[in-house]
C-alpha cells in the first residue's frame, strides 16, 4: 500500500509538468516596420550637363543664311517642389553654357558662343521617374563676321521643351530633354554690312546632378 501511495504521489507531482511542457511555447509578435516613406521630388539641386544643337540663322538683307551647329557644355541649378499626396510637381531651372555652334556660308559666318536659360517646370512624377514640360526665357551670345569685320550681341528670345528624369543614386538624379530655342532678331555689323540675323536652334542634352533633399 505504501509504494502504490508513494508512486500515486510521485506522478501527481509529476503531471503539471508534463502539461506545461505540452503547451505551445508562447512567441513575442513581429516588430510593427514602418513603411519606407514615399520619394518626393521637393528639394534644389546642382548639376552638369553637355549636347549638341543644331540651329538655323536666318540673315536678311540679302545674306545669305546659315545653319550653325556644335557641342554645347554647362551646368545647371534649380528647385522643384511636390504637392502632398500628388504626382504634380512644378519648378524653376536655370542654365548657362559653352557653345561651339558656328557655320559659314559665302563669306559670311554665324556663331552661338555661350547661351542660357530660365524656365518654368511642370512635372509629373511616377516615384523616382518624372518626366516635365519647360519653358521660358533664352538668351545667347551671337556673332556674325564678314570680309574682316564681326558683331557680338547677347540675342534674348524664348524656349520650350521637355524632358525625363530619374533617380540613379542616392541623392543623385540624371536627366535628358530635348529644347527648341528662338533668340530672336539682332542687327550685327559686319565688314561687308549689317545684316539682321534671326537665330533658331534645336538641341538635345544630357545631365547629373546632387539634390540637397528629397530622398
């Protein structure tokens, strides 16, 4: 009687402990992660940018017209801000280059030796891609020479264009756009007259920049 009492005791004490150790072990929830936050196109930034234009000077009284064209090397600064919540984003840009833009017809020759631009943006951005519309004021440094004479003016016109950018690094955006230049009617003398000049161009560009904010 005393050993059934003694092994009835000893698997009484025994039987919590079996229980608990068929119970499921208990597991702390995940940490919550916050979602990454949404990439925003708001911030300034400063960039570099090179081309090539292709343009079409048109020389009245009697001169001939010519079609300068050349490499184009710069850079450029601006701001673009987006509105919360929305792919809308606007802008303002600002340029200045070096221009090799130049061609010669009958004794008569027309450069673009530096040119600029500051224009209104209007973007649509699809997370780290937008792609924009520009417009705005252009200006340049014309030249036209003939028979040893030459005349530099800065011409003031407009331009229209647009273009895509995107986010290739950390704070570092790459873009490209296409731009239609006019700048517009300049009278320069030259030695063989004056001649009135009217300046067109088309380019294409290219550029990197480091934006201060946004991502």
């Amino acid at each position: 009687m005393l050993r059934t009492l003694s092994l009835a005791a000893i698997a009484a004490l025994s039987a919590p402990a079996v229980m608990a150790a068929d119970l499921p072990m208990y597991e702390p929830a995940p940490a919550y992660a916050a979602p990454a936050p949404a990439p925003t196109w708001s911030g300034g930034y400063v960039g570099a940018q090179a081309g090539y234009g292709w343009g079409n000077a048109d020389n009245k009284n009697g001169a001939p017209n010519t079609k300068p064209n050349g490499a184009v090397v710069g850079g450029y600064v601006g701001y673009d801000h987006q509105f919360d919540g929305s792919p809308a984003v606007i802008g303002v840009d600002s340029d200045l280059n070096y221009n090799t833009a130049h061609d010669s017809k009958r004794g008569l020759r027309n450069d673009l030796q530096w040119s600029g631009a500051t224009r209104g943006k209007l973007g649509y951005a699809m997370d780290s891609v937008m792609v924009y519309g520009a417009a705005g004021v252009a200006y340049g440094g014309v030249k036209a020479r003939a028979a040893g004479g030459s005349t530099e003016k800065t011409a003031v016109g407009y331009t229209v264009g647009g273009g895509v950018e995107a986010k290739v690094a950390d704070n570092v955006t790459a873009r490209a756009e296409y731009r239609y230049n006019d700048y517009g009617s300049e009278k320069l003398g030259t030695g063989a007259g004056r001649v009135k000049s009217d300046l067109t161009e088309n380019r294409v560009m290219g550029g990197l920049a480091y934006k201060f904010s946004g991502w």
